[in-house]
C-alpha cells in the first residue's frame, strides 16, 4: 500500500478546518470546459484525485451521474464528507487508487497532481480509465503580475521550503511533462479580502501551516498591517489554469 500522503502536503490536516473556510472554489467557466472536454454526464462516472475538502467535487456535481472522491488526509476527507455529503468519499492515495480497474470515465485533480508521486500516479490513473477516458487538471493560483500579491510573495518568501517552485509557474510543465494532446485554458478571479479572511488564506498554504507558532504570528501581523495600510480590504487576484487530455490509455 502506497504511502497516503506527500510529506510536505501533510500541514494541510492541521488545518482542514480553516483550508475549507477560506480557499476559494473553482470559476465555474473553468469546470464547465473540463467537463465538456471529458464528456462527462448522466451516465459518467468521475473520480476526483486528491480531493482535498471537496472545493473540486462539488462542482463535479450535477455533471456527472456518479462523483468518487478520493482523498489520502483523514482530516480533509473529513471535511469533505461534511459539506459535500452526495459524494463518495474514499480515502486513498493517487499512487494506489482504491478503485476497480476500469471502473470511471474521467479522472480530475483540482491543486493535487504536483503532490502525486507521478510515475506511480499515473499508472494508476491509466488502470482505473475505461477506454475513452481523459484526464483533467485544474489549478487555482495566485496572480503573481498583481502589486497585492507581489507584497504577499515578498511576506512569504522566508517560509517557502528550499528548491520549492510556485505554481502557477509550474502548473504547466507538470501537465506538459506528462501527457499530450492538452486543452489548455486560463481564467481570471478574484475575492475581496478583510484582514481576518486575508490571514486565514496565507495561513492555509502548507509551508506556513507547518511553521512555528511564533513564526505564524509574526506573518500574520504583517499581513494585517499590510491590509490596514490599504484601507481594510484587498483584492485577492487568482489565475485557473486548466488542463485536458484524452491521451491517458
């Protein structure tokens, strides 16, 4: 059996809870293009890979006539079963899907797939496809070109781990390495951001999860003084870059 989880991914069960109230869900354009070039429907089968607390799974339904969830965290999958309870939720890992071979139509990962041991992930991602089937690949990132989040950057780069890329800069090699045949497409959102809600989504990123308190506190006074300092609320620029490929088998 396949370890559950990557070892720097494992600061997300400490903050299941927090990950769930304050990452943002995905444009629904973005779902929307993702579904349509797998063919989901009335009478497809859709297993969401690293599902996290379900941001991805709720929009996959209504899309599909069954939606899988599979997730390695214990304490995301618990949060997933809660507020998205028509799913199936499993736990599991990508690099052992706990699956029948053959057995969906489509397999999506929404912010996981750079967590997957790839090799191994897609092996077992290729088994449980049936004939037909594609893969997508969905990420939310922050807009980096946006003056917001270069300050925010410059907060965090005393926490990100050595040798540690930032998506989305990666996002597209991740799903270029790896596959051909890709339907690409990029989408624009953002939030409105108080200082509460601004630190609780800095907080949610796994290299500040699992720093020290003291460490946590500190950033998160600068980041409140930051948002003073522009009148009390930001705008909080993201970047959705999708991926599809029906050259999996």
């Amino acid at each position: 059996m396949a370890e559950l989880q990557h070892p720097d991914s494992r600061s997300f069960e400490e903050v299941a809870e927090l990950y769930e109230r304050v990452r943002p869900t995905y444009p629904d354009e973005a779902v929307a293009l993702m579904a349509n070039e797998l063919g989901t429907g009335d009478d497809s089968t859709v297993l969401d890979l690293g599902a996290g607390t379900g941001k991805l799974t709720r929009a996959l339904l209504g899309r599909a006539a069954r939606v899988v969830a599979v997730e390695p965290g214990r304490e995301m999958l618990a949060q997933l079963r809660r507020v998205v309870p028509d799913a199936e939720a499993v736990l599991g890992a990508a690099e052992a899907i706990p699956l029948e071979d053959g057995s969906v139509d489509a397999v999506v990962c929404g912010q996981s797939f750079h967590w997957f041991r790839r090799d191994e992930a897609v092996g077992e991602i290729r088994r449980v496809l049936r004939p037909g089937g594609g893969l997508g690949l969905i990420w939310n990132s922050r807009d980096r070109d946006d003056p917001v989040q270069a300050e925010v950057t410059r907060l965090l780069e005393p926490f990100v781990p050595p040798g540690r890329e930032a998506l989305p800069t990666t996002a597209s090699r991740f799903a270029a390495a790896t596959f051909g045949d890709l339907v690409t497409a990029e989408f624009r959102f953002e939030q409105e951001l108080d200082a509460d809600a601004l630190t609780g989504r800095i907080l949610s990123i796994s290299f500040v999860a699992a720093a020290s308190e003291e460490r946590q506190r500190g950033l998160e006074q600068q980041l409140r003084s930051f948002v003073a300092a522009q009148g009390g609320r930001v705008r909080f620029r993201y970047r959705t870059e999708a991926y599809v490929t029906l050259n999996v088998v």
